[in-house]
C-alpha cells in the first residue's frame, strides 16, 4: 500500500499544469456514541467493551480526483476508520480506481476499486450526505453466512476459525466498495441511468484489491419518472469464498457461498421533505453443518432467503436554515425454514429498528448530527440494543 | 472683487461635487504552480459530464465572473435595488455562479433542470432555505445585508455559487479579457475590492477628487 502511495505521487510530476487537474477533499467525523447492555458491534455498531459515553475519531478520510488530459481520472479515498467499532485501523485505500470518461460523451469506464453500483446507500460515502449515522441494517447487521463455513447454525452467533472469530457477513459489504471493471452510462438528457460492473465476489463480500478468486455481476438502472422522483433497480449475483485452513482440514470441498439480491430504491422530494425508500430481496445458497448418511459425512447446501428495507423521512426547517429533523423505519425479515439435520426454523431473528435523527449544518464545513436509534429482536428486551450518537463532521 | 471670488468659490465647489470620475484598466489573474490543484468534489459529481454542462461550466470559469466594486468612503452613497437579478439552474449548475447585486435586491431562482432543485444559504449575511422546486419554477429570494453569500443545492452538493450583495451602487463585471470600464464616479475616497471564491479577496483605497479618468490596472493574487 505504500509503494501505491508513493507510485501516485510521483506520477504526478510527469504531466504538466495543461495536462493535469487535481481535486482534493477531505472529512472527518468524530463522534460521541452510548450503547446498551446488549449492545454489540455486529448487531448494532456499538462494540460491546463500549457501552458507556464514549468520545473519539470515527473516521477520517482524504479524497482526490486526478484529471488526466481531460478523458482518464484516477479516483481515490485514503481513510482511517475505527476497525469493528474500536480502535482506528491502518490507513488504507478504500477506493482507487482509474476512469476513462470522454468529454461529452455518455458513458464512463472504471477499472479498480469503486463504489458498489447496487442499491441508493452505497451512493451516500460521504458523511454528510448521510442523513442518520447509523448504516441500514442491511450494511450492517451481520447475518449467520459466514465466507469461511457457510451457514453457521441456528444456536450460533458466530465461530471461531484460524484463531479468529466470525460472525458472518452483512447483506451488502457496510463499506460499499467493490473491485472489478465498471460501466457507467446516461441517457435522455441524465434522466436514466445505468451502471454495469463485472467484480471479485458478491456485493456482500468484504475482499480486498489482490483477491481474485470469486466472481459477480452487479447492475443498477435509475431512471425519472417525474421531476421530483427518482427510481432505481439493482441486481446482484455473485459468490464470496475465503480459505479457512480450519476447514480446509475437515473437508476437501471449497466453502462457496452464493448471493443473490434484487433491490428497488426510490427518492421523493416535496418541498422541504425528502422521502427515501430501499427494499431488498437477498438469498444465499451457503454449505450447511454435514449431514450424516451410511455413516459418512457429506457436505451439503441449502437456501436462506431474507428480506431488508428501510424508509426514511427527513423534513427541513425552513425558518432554520441548515437544520433537519429525521425518522427512519428499518427492517431485516428472514424467512424461508430451513430444514437442517432435522430441525426445521427459521435460520434468523427478525429485526426492526426506528431512527430519530437531528442534524443541522453548522456552516459549509461543519455538520453536526444527532441520533438516537431503537432495536428490537426477536426474544430480547427492546432497549438493550439501543444506541445514542452524535457525530460532527468537519469536511471540505 | 467679493463677489468675484464668491463666483469663482462656487464654480469650484460645484465643479468638485458634480464633476463625474471614470476609473477603467485591465484586471490580471493569478497564475500560480500550483493552480492545477483546487478544492474538488470528488463523491459529489457526476462523473459523465452532458455537452450543455460542459458549455455552462465553460461561462462559469473564473475570468468570465470577475466584479470590481467602488465602496465609497467620504460619502454615503444612495442604494436602489438591482433589478431582474436571476441565477438559473441548469444541468445540475448554477448559472451564472456568481452575481453581483446591491442589499436589498431580490435574487431570482429559476429551475431549468428537469429534476428538482433546492437553494440554501447557510452565511451569516442571509441564511434560508427555499425548499425543493419544481422544473421551471421561479422563487424570489430578497438579500437584506452586504456580504458574500454562499448557496448550494442539498440535492446535488456539487452545485455550488455565490451572491456578492454589495453596499455600494457602483459595481461592474469585467470582460473575459478581465477589462472594466466604471463611469459616472462622484468625486469622494473610494475603497476598490475585488472578490471571487477562486481568488484572494482585493482591497485598495483610492481619491478620486479631480473628476477624471483614470487608468489602474490590478494584479491579482491566488487564494491561499
């Protein structure tokens, strides 16, 4: 990651004022979160040795667009964030791609790593034009597919494999990139939209630049039916695999997990009201515990179906310039029993989670947002997921 | 001979409040090594740039948006408000991205886009928030205090442009070839000011008693 550091740099002493624009942004959040007994960073992004107030940097993030010659962009985003709701992490590059869009031309082609084309979220990287600061459940919640193991049981939360623990993987990767080859294209004056990306993996899956070793188709096409609505459909399908050494011993098989998810999403304005809705169908075929025959255990694959939306309604003051006042209805629903060594349940908890959210923009560098966040699951006590965040954000 | 100099006292005076300055020269923009590097609005924008945004972000380049304003100094001057002032937006920019009234002026919002738009302003000077509009819908927003006024757009953050609302008449807008021509200056000490986002903002005092023209060429300095 240092020699990529040191490579762009230096690349961009070749080109000359003409030839050369460079954009430059940057943004930090630092926030103050409180959680509950049963807070847990996998559940609601509230690690659980964190519970009590607590103060510190979320993330910061320095953002560059590099014009080459008017046609090639080189798009990056060097960040630290907190790593599982705790400590910072290292600085990485969450983004890095290079982009080939011809001036007045419709379409644009990127190479590398990018924001994930599926779903109106992954769309919202920066802070401040997130309205809550909580991610959806969706990108969040960690559900019991693990990339290493498959499906991980229904009395389990999580596994622990090479030394590590897993808990398995959110519907859609939380940090909203992907590596591959990407397409972008407008029609009809901006008013359709479609992007078309061939990835490493499922968009559910958390993979770094070098990972190669899965494949995924993910599209999305956004089109206006009237001026002050904005519709889109997105689709995913592809698999996610990480070599577990565990696993690898017990079983000659490649644990492979595949992912389909099929999304709408749509954004309604009116006056000083917004309204944005997400709806998301996911399904996995995922390795099951081995079932036993004739004395043999065998691998085996089953289905496990959910469904997450979310609906948020933000209204801005017009007497207060800059403030808002926000509410969010999120819901993860599992369906599909499973029928496993016998057993037949449903293979996880149903949750819903209500957001009430306060921001107002400070000036044109400063956001200031407040949010408290209500989760209930199935056969625990609605409280004990709770959170209360307020994050600031200086950017520009 | 009292009434002599009495005659010739009078003429002076008369010469001296009435007489009309002109002030004109060339404004020069800073050429600085590092000027290839500029706030950017990367997460912000589309990528694919349509022909008729390429064209408005062409008119909305810095040395097509340059203002000069005369803040007089020795005399209070007399404010009417700028007429069918109008900031249109248009393929996600708001055009012209920079406009120049007197406070007071009433600024109109014109949605060209087939998609909505909203404007705010979270300056000091004039903090408000029109809301989402229709296509073609056209909002008057009035500019009470001087001051450098930023607007945005909520929807589109990538948008962004500035009101220049001034406590002085006498303002003009240079040509592309930065060249300004300012008439009818009463006599009195002038403070010049030049003022873009892109540049450094220019201050200079300057006695224009003698109803002249003058020439004054400006160098400009790049924003720190």
């Amino acid at each position: 990651m240092r020699i990529l550091s040191i490579l762009f740099f230096c690349s961009l002493s070749f080109f000359t004022e003409a030839q050369l624009e460079v954009e430059l942004n940057a943004w930090i959040d630092i926030e103050q979160s409180i959680g509950q007994t049963n807070s847990h960073y996998y559940y609601n992004e509230i690690h659980k040795d964190f519970k009590t107030l607590r103060l510190g940097i979320h993330n910061a993030n320095f953002l560059t667009k590099v014009t080459f010659k008017e046609s090639f962009k080189l798009n990056a985003r060097l960040s630290q964030v907190r790593y599982k709701g705790k400590k910072l992490n290292t600085l990485h590059w969450p983004l890095l791609n290079l982009q080939y869009s011809p001036e007045g031309k419709s379409f644009a082609i990127s190479l590398g790593r990018f924001i994930t084309p599926f779903g109106y979220f992954n769309t919202q990287q920066h802070s401040k034009k997130r309205t809550f600061i909580n991610l959806p459940l969706a990108h969040s919640y960690y559900n019991k597919i693990s990339a290493k193991t498959g499906f991980l049981n229904f009395d389990m939360d999580h596994i622990v494999l090479d030394g590590k623990e897993d808990w398995g993987t959110t519907l859609l990767y939380y940090g909203g990139y992907s590596n591959g080859i990407l397409t972008n294209w407008q029609f009809n004056d901006e008013k359709i939209k479609l992007s078309a990306a061939i990835t490493n993996g499922s968009a559910s899956l958390l993979s770094d630049l070098t990972d190669f070793s899965d494949l995924g188709f993910i599209a999305r096409l956004k089109f206006q039916p009237k001026y002050f609505w904005e519709q889109a459909f997105s689709i995913n399908y592809g698999t996610f695999s990480q070599a577990s050494k565990e696993v690898t011993e017990v079983s000659s098989e490649d644990v492979t997990v595949s992912n389909f998810i099929l999304g709408t999403d749509a954004v309604l304005g009116f006056g000083h009201w917004e309204f944005v809705l997400e709806l998301m169908y996911g399904s996995y075929l995922a390795p099951t515990q081995t079932s036993v025959f004739d004395g043999q255990s065998t691998p085996s694959e089953d289905n496990f179906n959910l469904f997450s939306g979310y609906l948020n309604i933000k209204y801005e003051l017009p007497a207060v310039s800059g403030l808002y006042l926000a509410y969010g209805l999120d819901v993860l629903h599992f369906f599909s029993e499973t029928t496993i060594n016998g057993d037949t349940q449903i293979w996880g908890k149903n949750v819903l989670r209500q957001n009430i959210g306060i921001g107002y923009k400070v000036n044109e560098f400063l956001l200031l947002r407040t949010n408290f966040m209500t989760q209930s699951v199935k056969d625990k006590a609605a409280w004990e997921q709770n959170t209360f965040r307020t994050t600031l954000t200086a950017h520009f | 001979m009292k009434s002599k100099c009495l005659v010739l006292l009078c003429s002076v005076l008369s010469f001296t409040a009435f007489s009309q300055n002109v002030i004109s020269g060339k404004i020069s923009l800073p050429k600085s090594k590092l000027g290839f590097i500029k706030k950017g609005t990367a997460y912000q924008s589309d990528d694919i740039k349509s022909s008729e945004k390429l064209r408005i972000d062409e008119d909305n380049r810095t040395e097509n948006n340059i203002y000069i304003s005369f803040h007089p100094q020795s005399f209070k001057p007399v404010l009417q408000a700028s007429e069918n002032v109008q900031m249109t937006q248009r393929a996600k920019t708001f055009y012209p991205n920079v406009v120049a009234i007197t406070k007071g002026s009433t600024v109109y919002f014109v949605n060209e886009d087939e998609h909505y738009h909203n404007v705010y302003s979270l300056s000091p000077k004039a903090r408000f928030n029109i809301g989402r509009r229709p296509t073609g819908n056209v909002y008057g927003q009035k500019i009470n205090k001087s001051g450098i006024i930023k607007l945005g757009c909520d929807i589109h953050p990538e948008m962004g442009a500035v009101i220049i609302s001034l406590d002085t008449p006498y303002f003009t807008k240079a040509d592309a070839e930065g060249n300004y021509n300012m008439k009818d200056l009463p006599n009195g000490v002038y403070e010049i000011q030049i003022y873009h986002p892109s540049i450094q903002k220019y201050k200079e005092t300057i006695d224009l008693t003698k109803g002249v023209a003058i020439e004054k060429n400006i160098s400009l300095k790049p924003k720190v």
